[in-house]
C-alpha cells in the first residue's frame, strides 16, 4: 500500500490526483490488476471526472453547493462543517480503476480527483495495487 499526500488550498476544490496514483501503480510492479484509491476522511472524497475543461470541476462543485448548502437551519453537528460530510458521502470515499500493462486504464478525459470539501487541508490518500 502507497500512502499519498494531498495539499489542498480552498474550502472547496478538486485536486487531480492521477499521477501520485499511476506513480504508486508503477512503483508496485503489477502489470495487471485492479488499483484501490482510499480516502481516509469525512469531509472529502474522491471521484473519477473530466479534466479537459476545468468549468467541469467548478460546475461539479456548484451543483454540490446548491443541492447542499454550507449553511443551513435544519444541520445540527457542532462542528459547523455539516455540508461537507454530506458532499464526501456524496461522492464517495474509493474508486477502483483497472490496471493493464501497468497503466491505469482511464478513459481519454478522465482523472482521479480528490474532492475536497472542508479546506484548505492537508489530506491523506491510500492506494492499493493488486494483481
């Protein structure tokens, strides 16, 4: 298992993370297999998108701010950070993408984004390559 850094430096953002994982896949040896990228945390996610045009990532986080307000009467955690929780519920803690010829096998636009939703942070990310 890979153990990955991820600085992020906004309250909410989406950081492509797809090279630290096809670095962590290379480092492992495995040719072919399945790729596990884990978040750790309860106000982030990870999500697999388009990166060709950056507006996709921003109307991605609009979206997830009106269905999801960061402030609302009806939250009642303490914390103050209720939204976030919901958004990284939302979208979710891993995804798992093949491994062929020791390549991720994405499609031609897609990346791995860690989707941060209570920064700025420093997050951790695991990563685990089975062949």
């Amino acid at each position: 298992m890979t153990d990955l850094t991820v600085r992020t430096g906004q309250h909410a953002e989406f950081v492509d993370i797809t090279a630290q994982v096809q670095r962590a896949v290379t480092e492992s040896g495995v040719k072919q297999g399945v790729c596990c990228v884990f978040v750790p945390h309860t106000t982030c996610g990870i999500t697999i998108n388009e990166n060709a045009d950056p507006d996709v990532t921003a109307d991605i986080i609009a979206a997830l701010e009106r269905a999801v307000p960061w402030v609302a009467p009806q939250y009642r955690h303490n914390e103050g950070n209720s939204a976030a929780h919901v958004k990284a519920s939302l979208m979710g803690n891993s995804v798992q993408v093949l491994v062929r010829d020791g390549q991720l096998r994405l499609g031609t636009w897609q990346v791995i984004y860690l989707c941060e939703f209570d920064g700025p942070r420093t997050r951790k990310v695991w990563v685990l390559v089975n062949g």
